[in-house]
C-alpha cells in the first residue's frame, strides 16, 4: 500500500512540476504563423483554387515512408522468430539499405530540391 501512494505522489508531484514549467517557458508572444490555423505554408484566407505545390507532397510522401521504416524495423525480432541475431540483424540492414538507395535515387532525381 506504501508503494502504491508513493507513486501516486510523485506523479502528482511530476504532474504538476511538468504544468509548471510549461506555463513558466512557455513563449509569451507567438507570432502570427504559429497563430495560423495552418503551418503548412498555405495562405487560409486566400482562394481555394491555387494550384498544389507537388514538391510539397512529395516531400510529405518522404516523410510518410521512412516514418513507415520505424513500424518495419521495430517488429523485426518478433516477426521472423530467428534465434540467431546475426540474421535479424542482416534483415534489418537489409531494409535499411533499400530505403537508403531508395533515398539515393531520390535525392538524384533532384526530389529534395525545394526552390521552384
């Protein structure tokens, strides 16, 4: 029972330093752009009709797969049921050799460059 209280108290105590802090460095003066509704780079208030910057999705569609990287390489010990951790380890450099190359190719093909 001691110990049960004790963990509460000290996340309640945590609780409130963390609330604390946040209040006390909190930026006091955000500027317009992080007032915005959106933080995307696009206009709210302007016409609906401009076209779609296609760097931008691809840029998100970057993202999205080497985010995807961390959902396939954290289940790889569990998935394969290897005994050995040389092979798990071969199947995770594997994978991330294919998403390195496929970053290469990307890169080359000039995908990253942002300016228009």
């Amino acid at each position: 029972m001691n110990m049960i209280m004790f963990m509460i108290i000290m996340s309640l105590t945590l609780s409130i330093i963390l609330t604390a802090l946040n209040y006390w460095l909190a930026q006091a003066n955000p500027d317009s752009e992080k007032l915005s509704p959106y933080e995307c780079g696009f206009d709210p208030l302007g016409s609906a009709r401009l076209p779609f910057s296609i760097r931008f999705f691809l840029v998100a569609i970057l993202f999205l797969l080497f985010d995807l990287e961390i959902a396939l390489l954290l289940p790889i010990p569990w998935a394969t049921q290897l005994q050995d951790p040389t092979t798990t380890l071969m199947w995770a450099s594997t994978l991330i050799f294919l998403l390195t190359l496929g970053l290469i190719y990307e890169w080359t093909q000039g995908g990253l460059e942002w300016a228009e």
